[in-house]
C-alpha cells in the first residue's frame, strides 16, 4: 500500500515531466499501479487507517506523485449531493470542456506541495473526459462543480503542470471573468 513516503515533492524533476501513454490492453503491473493510486485516496479517508498510516486526506492522486511518468489517475470524492465520484483511470483525456471556468474560492493545494499556496486557480467549469478503466472499460464522463476541478488538477500532473501556475502572480485573488466560485 502507498504512503505519504511514497509521494513526491515539489522541486522533484518527475513532477514537471509529460507522462507517457499507457498501452491497451494494460499490463497487470500497470493495472497494479492503477489501483494502488485508487486504495490510497480511498485510504487516505478512512480516518481509522489514515491516522495509523499518517495518510494525507486526499481527493485525487496521479502516478507521476508516485514517481512513474506514466498516464494513470484516480479521483474519489463526494460531491455536494453526497454522490460518490471514484474513478481510477488509464490515460484519462479532456475530449470538450466549456467555456465557462470555475475556481474553488479556498484555491488549491496538492499532495505533492507541503505548504499552502493562496490564489485562485481557473479551470474549466465543465469538462468530459474519456479514458480506460482497470478492467479495460472505456468510459465517458461528464463532469462539474468540484469533481471537474479534481480531474483537471489530476490530468495537469500527466502533463508536468501544478496548480500554482495558474495563479494569477501579481494578484492571486484578482476575479476571474465568466466564472463560477466553489465554496468547497
Ligand atoms: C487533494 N484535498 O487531495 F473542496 F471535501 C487536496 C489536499 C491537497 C488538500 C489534500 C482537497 O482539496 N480536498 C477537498 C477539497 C474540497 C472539498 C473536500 C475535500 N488534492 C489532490 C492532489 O493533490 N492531487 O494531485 C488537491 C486538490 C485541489 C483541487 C483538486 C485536487
Ligand atoms: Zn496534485
């Protein structure tokens, strides 16, 4: 099982690589990372295992926090209508996404970055993401609201980008035009 130790930092050259395609179908070792990437969120949120694990809460991880540059996500979260959203994802992709943007008003943080960074950080307020599930499923998902924004922070580390690279540096909390604020 994966802990805090097994996640790199900020400053660590594998977090700013573009990760490679993982072919289809998947190895079982590549299936094996996938899934591993999917029991840490969903350990991390179980208080009883997380506290004997010293497991950092979190709502998403991608492989390269784990130092393998390849294209593998898994999100698990609940949204405000307490639906459960868990995914664990081969080579997850944004195939459209609205105009509109939306940012979470408490911004971002991220499991590989010890300290908190203020800003907001804009993404997308919609997006539909294709990619292949663990048991080689291709799979269509639509998404919004806080979900929308943990894909797109997961897919940003496949491609070597941090969320703090959207802040705006001369003013992080300048207002951002045609978007929708996320309270949490
Ligand atoms: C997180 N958790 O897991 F708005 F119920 C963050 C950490 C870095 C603070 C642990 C988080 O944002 N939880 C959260 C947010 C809410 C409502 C709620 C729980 N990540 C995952 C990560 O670093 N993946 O690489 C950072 C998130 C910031 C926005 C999306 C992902
Ligand atoms: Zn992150």
């Amino acid at each position: 099982m994966l802990t805090m130790e097994d996640i790199i930092r900020d400053g660590h050259p594998s977090l700013r690589k573009i990760a490679v395609e993982v072919p289809m179908p998947p190895s079982e070792e590549d299936k094996q990372i996938l899934k591993s990437l999917l029991e840490y969120v969903q350990n991390s949120q179980n208080e009883e295992i997380a506290s004997m694990h010293d497991l950092r809460p979190g709502v998403g991880l991608a492989a390269p926090q784990i130092n393998i540059s390849k294209r593998m996500i898994a999100v698990h979260i609940h949204d405000e209508k307490g639906n459960i959203y868990s995914y664990a994802l081969f080579n997850p992709k944004i195939v459209s996404h609205s105009v509109e943007q939306s940012y979470l008003v408490a911004g971002e943080g991220c499991l590989s970055v010890d300290e908190a960074i203020p800003g907001y950080v804009p993404r997308y307020a919609r997006v539909t993401v294709k990619g292949t599930d663990v048991d080689g499923n291709e799979l269509k998902i639509r998404l919004k609201g806080l979900p929308a924004i943990v894909f797109q922070h997961e897919i940003d580390h496949l491609n070597g980008i941090m969320f703090y690279d959207y802040i705006n540096k001369k003013d992080p909390y300048a207002t951002i035009e045609n978007a929708i604020a996320i309270e949490r």
